[in-house]
C-alpha cells in the first residue's frame, strides 16, 4: 500500500506514556468523573455499573485476546513508524470522506484517533488493549492500541499494510455512522428490541462500516492510486478473518450465530467488496435487505 508519500493527519491523540488502571488514569484526571458517579450510585442505593454503562456505546470490541488487566503499558511494536503509517491513513480517510460529504452539500467533521497502550479511558468508558479497536461516539474518537496489528498478522493470520488500514478505515466508518444519525438510531432500537434482535441490528451496524471502509479504498485508490492486487488481498484476509465465526471458533471451539454482532466471515467480505467496487455509501444499506 502507497502512504510515505502521503500527508500525516493533525487528529492524532498519543497517549502512550499514560498509565492507566481501571477507572483512573494515573497522573491525570480522566477517571476523576467515573469515580464520582460511583459514589453518587452507591449513595443512591443504586448499583454504579447501571450508571456507568448509560456512559454511551464502544462500537467494536469482539477481539478478546488476554484477560483483563494484563498487557498495560507494553511499548507498541514498530514505535514512530507505525504512529506515521497510522496518521497517514488517517489523513486518507479525512480527504476521501470530506470529498463525499462535499459533494453531498454537508462538512465532515473528521474524528481524533486516540493511540493508547494497555488501557484507555474514553468518553464511553474503561477500555483495556484486549478489547481490540474502538470507535466512541460520545467523544468521538477512534481508540487504538497499536499492539492489535501484531494480533492482526499473528493470531488472525492477516499481516500486510492494507489490513492495517482497513482496521482504521472500519473504526472511521462508525463515526461516519455517527454523523449521519445511524448509530443513534440503531441504539435506539436495541434498547427495545430481545438481545438476540438487538445482536442482528448490530451486525448490519458493522457490516454497514465494513462497506463503508470498502467505500474509502475505492475512492482513496482512485484519487491517489494507493492499491495493488496483493494490497486488495490483504485487506480481504483481515475482513474475513474477523467474522464471528472465525473469531467464535478459534476461541471456543464452536460457532454461536445468534450471538453475532459483527457478522460472518461470508458477510463481512461481501459488504467490504460492495464498497470496493461501488465506491459509493449509497450503495451500503445494510438494513434494507432481508439477508446482510
């Protein structure tokens, strides 16, 4: 994938020298507030995760890899070169998706991405690295342990570049999502539909961003000419090895589809290809098809 030559994106947040425990970031105030509504919960006779969690959704986290708690504040491999390749993607995103809002007569407003390692406080909460990448509409921002490309080329078998930045182009497809009301809506109608139901509403919330990210390669590659056939490959292996059925399988053996909230290894590919080769968002409506 061709990004060296790329301008680096302004919206970096690096918080990689921040210890962080759960519910408090050491040396600073980010857990200040969670710790308050706490007490205020516990005062109330209330309990505080029910507080806690109305803190808003962290769209993206089926990558469970290490029990919690362990892995904070491991140096993330590849150091500066993988915060420039990060920035430069990022930077990707923000010309490919002000373009299509331009031409649609709106502004994008581009999100920040948040570079952490270990543990994270966000706008939606406590996040530890084994969570995987995050997307919190509440601030948002886009929260990314940069240790997760290492899982993504070990564990999952997907390595290369273009894998890499389909991981941020999906997470940035959420806070498109988020612009256009979809996300609030979608949250909406889960809070009044059973788990299972609310489960499928979000598989087509995530297959509707893995479009999305196919939408941003098409465009970006035609602007920029950033892709070859071994790069469309990459991105591929890293789609559909993120389907729940491949993740389900590896970590427990068998597969349970009423528990999806991403989508089939099958799904996940079809709507990353739909994107690629329509490279048009109109064309990614997940949720008016009987079958995503």
């Amino acid at each position: 994938m061709r990004w060296r030559d790329a301008r680096r994106s302004d919206n970096v947040e690096d918080r990689r020298g921040t210890s962080m425990r759960r519910g408090v970031q050491v040396g600073g105030a980010g857990g200040l507030g969670i710790l308050v509504l706490a007490l205020i919960a516990m005062l109330l006779g209330v309990d505080p995760r029910d507080i806690l969690q109305q803190q808003g959704p962290m769209v993206d986290s089926p990558y469970v890899s290490v029990p919690p708690g362990q892995g904070t504040d491991v140096p993330a491999p590849g150091g500066d070169e993988l915060r420039d390749f990060v920035s430069a993607v990022l930077a990707y995103t923000e010309d490919t998706w002000q373009d299509i809002f331009r031409r649609a007569g709106e502004s994008y407003d581009p999100p920040k991405l948040v570079l952490f390692s270990g543990a994270v406080q966000s706008a939606c909460g406590f996040a530890e690295a084994a969570m995987g990448p995050f997307y919190c509409p509440l601030d948002a921002k886009v929260y990314l342990d940069l240790s997760f490309f290492e899982e993504l080329s070990t564990r999952f078998r997907a390595p290369g570049d273009f894998a890499q930045a389909y991981v941020i182009a999906h997470e940035v497809g959420h806070h498109v999502q988020n612009l256009l009301g979809v996300s609030r809506k979608v949250q909406e109608l889960r809070s009044r539909l059973s788990p299972a139901e609310g489960n499928q509403l979000s598989v087509r919330l995530e297959l509707q961003a893995d479009c999305f990210a196919g939408v941003w390669a098409n465009r970006t590659h035609q602007a920029r000419q950033i892709l070859d056939n071994a790069d469309v490959e990459e991105g591929l292996t890293a789609v559909s090895a993120l389907g729940d059925d491949r993740i389900q399988r590896q970590s427990q053996g068998y597969v349970v589809p009423d528990s999806f909230t991403h989508g089939s290894a099958t799904q996940r590919v079809r709507w990353f290809r739909q994107g690629l080769s329509q490279g048009n968002p109109e064309h990614c409506d997940t949720f008016q098809v009987d079958q995503p």
